[in-house]
C-alpha cells in the first residue's frame, strides 16, 4: 500500500473514500459553496472537491464515473475519463456531464465520480519506416468480429 499525502482546500470537503474494502476507486464527494448545484440537460458543470492530492512519480489520479450515478442518474465525468498527473496540485474538479433530457441536481457531498490511483509506463517514442506484421494488421473498428 503507498501513501498519499492529501490537502483540503475546503475546511468542508469530505476525504475520498472506498465503498467497500475491495473496491479499486475511492468515491469523490461534492464540496459546494452552496447547498445544490443544477446541471440542465445536456450540458457540463465543473464540480470542486475541495481537495488537493499529491500523487506520488509513476503513477497518476484516474477519475472515472461512478457506475450507479452513471446508469441511474445519467451522470458521468463530460471526459468520461479524467488524467489527473502527478505533479498537478489543485484542486481536483470534476466536470459532470447530464446525459438526460432533465434538470439534475448535485448536493454538497453527494458523490460524483470515484478516483483510482493507477502506474504508467514513461516511454520513448522511435520513429521507424515499417512496424512488425501482425495476424489483424491494420484491421480496426469491428475488424476483429462481434
């Protein structure tokens, strides 16, 4: 288990938390200046959770959709996936999206997205004239069958 140092910048904001011990994602709360925020249909709000988290090297913040606001609300982060790096050190912000036809409202600490600390490979990119052959080549979209 590593360790994350984590800074409130809300006196209010709420520690992201698991739902249970082996869930992968922490769920990030709401940290509203006021009670409620209303996101009208099909449109994007930026949604603070007052809180800063220094993720260490290596590794970076991936903010996804909470699966039952998603699938039963219509709410889900507008980038559908956020990339939040490790030397970013405001404040994390999550812009939810409404995919419904309805005004949707978020209150101050409801849960809006969950946040799982994931490693990535640094690369170095080499440019080449060819690249190996493979079985499916440049076969994309449903190339591969159903």
């Amino acid at each position: 288990m590593i360790s994350l140092k984590i800074k409130r910048i809300k006196k209010d904001a709420k520690l992201p938390k698991r739902g249970s011990s082996c869930s992968a994602g922490y769920d990030l709360y709401a940290c509203l200046d006021d009670d409620d925020i209303v996101i009208p249909p099909h449109a994007t709000v930026k949604i603070g959770t007052g809180l800063s988290i220094a993720v260490p090297e290596g590794y970076f913040g991936a903010i996804f959709a909470r699966s039952g606001l998603a699938a039963k609300e219509g709410l889900r982060p507008a980038n559908c996936v956020g990339v939040a790096d490790s030397d970013y050190r405001g404040e994390y912000i999550v812009a939810l999206h409404n995919d419904t036809d309805a005004e949707k409202t978020v209150k101050n600490f409801d849960r809006i997205a969950q946040l799982v600390i994931m490693p990535f490979l640094e690369v170095d990119f080499e440019e080449t004239d060819t690249l190996d052959e493979t079985e499916r080549g440049a076969g994309g979209f449903g190339s591969t069958g159903k």
